[in-house]
C-alpha cells in the first residue's frame, strides 16, 4: 500500500498483507435496536481477536430513529472503542462510520487520536455523511450542504493532525491563534475512509482517502467498482460490508438476506474467494446466527483458514 504518514498499526493490520482480510462489526450479539449484553460483547470480541479476524467495526448513530431500526451498538464510538482496545491486543479498532457533518471536527481530532493513543495506534477511521433526516435538524446542520459540510470537516480533522497550531475556519467555526489540539495521532494522520459516496464524487475520495469503505454490493456491481477503483485510486484499498447466515446445510446455496447472504459454508467460501480474486482488500463481516461464538469460529475455520 502507498505511504502517506497514516499507516498506523490498525492500517497495517488490515491492509498490509496478501490478500482479503476480514474484521467483524458490533454489535457482535446482534442488539441493535435495544442496548447490548457489555460483557456478551466484550467476551465475543475477545474472540474475534483469538480466532484470527483482524478487524472490530464500530459504527456511529448518534440517535435511534424506529423507523430506520437500528441503533449501531448503542453506545457512542469513542468511548465504546477504548473499552474494547482495553480487552483487546493487536486487533485494528475501526469505525463505520463517524458521521462527519453531525460532529465538531476539533471533537473528532481528539477523540480518535485519544482512541488511536490508547489503543497503541490500532485506529482505522470510516468516515461518513450521514444518512438518517431527522439528525439533520436535531443537530442544525442543513440537510442540502452536507457534502460540502463533509468535505470542509474532513480537511479540517487531517489538517489538524498534521500541523502544529492550525489555522482553520469553515462553517463550523474557526480555529486560530495559540490554540492546539491534544493529544497527536501515533502516526502523522489516522486514515480516513470515505463511507459509500459520502456526497462526493469517485475522484475525490480517491485523491483525498486513504481508502473507500462500502456497503455491500452485488458481485458483478462490485467487480466493476474493483476495477474503477484501481485507476482511480491505485492501491489504496477498498472495503465492504457484508451480512452472514450459515444455514445447517454446508452445501446449501445462497438466499438473499437485506445486505448478505444465508447459504451453507461451501457457498461462502467460494463466493469469499472470487471477492478476493476480484481484488477486495477486506471484509466487515455481521454474522447473523444465534450462536455467534460459534459463528465466528466456523467462520474463521471454513472461510479464512480456506483461503
């Protein structure tokens, strides 16, 4: 992958090696309108870690909307990741994503460098235009601006990280004078992943990401953005998320799920191997089964142990 100042161990980890990689997304228990078992989660992320995934997606939903019917993993981003980075050793923390026009992006700085600093550099940013209405207004922000709104505060998070007394001003405020923002980053920058299109255009997100975080695609769609992608973008990376049912039946075929797929193990062994021959760098896995301890395993011993 490029250098640029922003491969933190959590980048690393993901992305510096050969092939797909996979990280798991909270909430691992599945409570995602109500909230989560703390020690169920921890305990199912403590064995995410052991059985091999290299990744722990949290996402950000500041309010629960019914109607769209999903709460993330309840709890706020931050201080949620330096929970689990203080049960966890080596796994990247990353976040899927923080939304970007509804947070300060002083906040954002520090937060995710405190998270980076205390997890020993396993951060990996997502980042987000957000896509639930009513938090627009609940948080001023005009609905219509917000690509720009993003773009402004994805600037100014990085510019912030990267120089020493910044001066800054965009529609959020202005930063300017003998301030500073504490603490830095282990590395110059934490990586920034665009989330789908974050209201920007594919140019953009390849010049000024250091990666593309996406939601799940069918394959050939998928293939085809692989493709445009890599000239757009070389290297970097390029992300998915994907829902996961195993049926009983090893050998049973693929039923649609909302984002994924129910299928037998063999099923999602070769579809994982064309993602990866198609040239996906990593997998945010929401395992679906009751049993998600033992999904993880059959997971890490049929697919990833396979390929």
């Amino acid at each position: 992958m490029p250098s640029g100042g922003h491969e933190n161990a959590g980048y690393r980890r993901l992305f510096d090696g050969d092939g797909l990689s996979f990280g798991a997304g909270f909430p691992l228990t599945g409570a995602n309108r109500s909230t989560p078992d703390i020690e169920a989660e921890l305990r199912l992320a403590e064995r995410a870690e052991a059985v091999g995934f290299d990744g722990l997606w949290a996402r950000d939903v500041p309010t629960y909307w019914p109607k769209f019917g999903d709460a993330g993993q309840t709890f706020d981003t931050w201080p949620w990741l330096s929970h689990v980075a203080a049960r966890t050793d080596d796994i990247a923390l990353g976040t899927s994503s923080i939304v970007l026009t509804l947070r300060h992006p002083i906040h954002v700085a520090k937060s995710a460098a405190t998270v980076d600093r205390l997890s020993d550099g396993r951060l990996v940013l997502g980042v987000a235009s957000g896509d639930r209405d009513p938090e627009y207004p609940a948080f001023g922000v005009d609905r219509e601006e917000r690509g720009r709104a993003f773009r402004e505060r994805f600037e100014a998070v990085r510019t912030i990280w990267r120089e020493d007394f910044p001066e800054l001003e965009g529609e959020w405020g202005t930063l300017e004078g003998d301030l500073e923002v504490v603490p830095d980053p282990t590395s110059e920058t934490v990586s920034l992943l665009p989330t789908g299109n974050a209201r920007q255009s594919r140019e953009w997100i390849a010049e000024h990401g250091d990666g593309w975080l996406f939601y799940h695609l069918p394959e050939r769609t998928l293939e085809d953005y692989l493709v445009d992608w890599r000239e757009a973008a070389g290297e970097k990376p390029f992300a998915i998320a994907v829902r996961v049912e195993f049926a009983d039946d090893p050998t049973a075929d693929a039923e649609p799920l909302h984002l994924g797929f129910r299928a037998g193990v063999e099923w999602f062994r070769d579809y994982f191997r064309r993602l990866e021959e198609y040239g996906l760098d990593h997998a945010i896995v929401g395992l679906e089964n009751d049993d998600r301890e033992a999904a993880l395993s059959t997971f890490a011993d049929e697919i990833m142990g396979e390929l």
